[in-house]
C-alpha cells in the first residue's frame, strides 16, 4: 500500500501577493521652468540644481512607482485611480505623501506591506551617493522596507537621451493574521 499524502496544516500560511508598478516622467523643458521652476524630487529627497519632472504632483517617480506596485499587490487600482487628475486635493502632492497614503490603504485593507524594491531608470541624478537616504525616507514613508536601486539605458530611448525617467517597482503583501 502507498504511503498516505501528508493531511494539508489547518491552518495554512498566507500566501503573498506581489504588485507590479511602473512610473514615467519627462523633465520639464528650459521653457517650462522659465513659466514655473520646479525643483527635482525623487526617491522623496529634492536634488538641488536638477530641473524637475513634469506632472500633476511633484512626479516622483520612485514613489510613484511604489505607491502603483503596492495597489496592485492590494488590488486597489493604480495611481491614477486613487489620486489622479480629477482629485484637485493631490494637485502637488509630495511622492512621500502619497506612498504613506498608500500604505495606509492597503493596511486599511487588512494587509501587511513585506517590502517594496524599486528600480530607477535614467541618465540622471546619480542615485548612490543618496541611497541610504532616499531608502531611509521612503521606508519611512511606506512603514515597511523600500529599497532602491538604479540603472542607465547606456544613452538608448528617451532615459538615454535624458529627456525623463522611468521607476519599476515590486510590492509584496500578505493578509493580516486574526
């Protein structure tokens, strides 16, 4: 006779679910900062003497990116939908502001952030130097871990050409335990 399959745990580990998320910016041109300068944000911190990106909040795109990753991982939509163009109140609203919103949101839906890692992709600004700093605010931000890491595109495409940014991220979740 065969052995018997093992009888499955009662009660079985929650499995996690992942989030994707993607952001996309472009800088604002020397024409746009003449009408209304704008400062760079990205990863939460400013970058003096960088020209900002151009959006409907500060286009941070590395916060962007998460706060997209941890509403798909929650099933909550996406950026747009929870603080898009027909929101007025999230009209400037800081990148860190909205992950720690999102966070919120997603815990509000009885689920607990594991981690969130992001991938910058651009020319510009060089994100080692701030890693620490730019992974200490958005963790912060999130209250769960954010890492960051970045790449160039070896000056192909609009990131190469350093026209904008783009920012991927990974979000992983899990259902809170009773």
């Amino acid at each position: 006779m065969p052995d018997s399959p093992a009888t499955p745990p009662t009660s079985p580990m929650p499995l996690p679910m992942v989030g994707v998320g993607v952001d996309v910016h472009a800088f604002a041109t020397e024409a746009d900062l003449e009408l209304a300068p704008r400062p760079l944000r990205l990863a939460g911190l400013d970058w003096p003497g960088q020209g900002g990106l151009l959006g409907h909040s500060d286009a941070d795109v590395v916060a962007h990116a998460a706060c997209n990753a941890l509403f798909s991982a929650a099933g909550l939509g996406d950026l747009g939908s929870n603080f898009g163009t027909d929101q007025p109140e999230w009209k400037g609203a800081a990148g860190i502001v909205l992950l720690a919103e999102a966070a919120r949101r997603v815990r509000e839906a009885g689920l607990h952030i594991g981690n969130v890692a992001v991938q910058l992709i651009g020319q510009r600004p060089k994100l080692g130097p701030r890693r620490a700093e730019a992974e200490a605010v958005l963790s912060e931000a999130a209250g769960a871990p954010v890492r960051v890491s970045a790449a160039t595109t070896d000056g192909l495409g609009f990131t190469g050409r350093g026209e904008g940014l783009t920012a991927i991220a990974t979000a992983i979740v899990f259902p809170t335990a009773n």
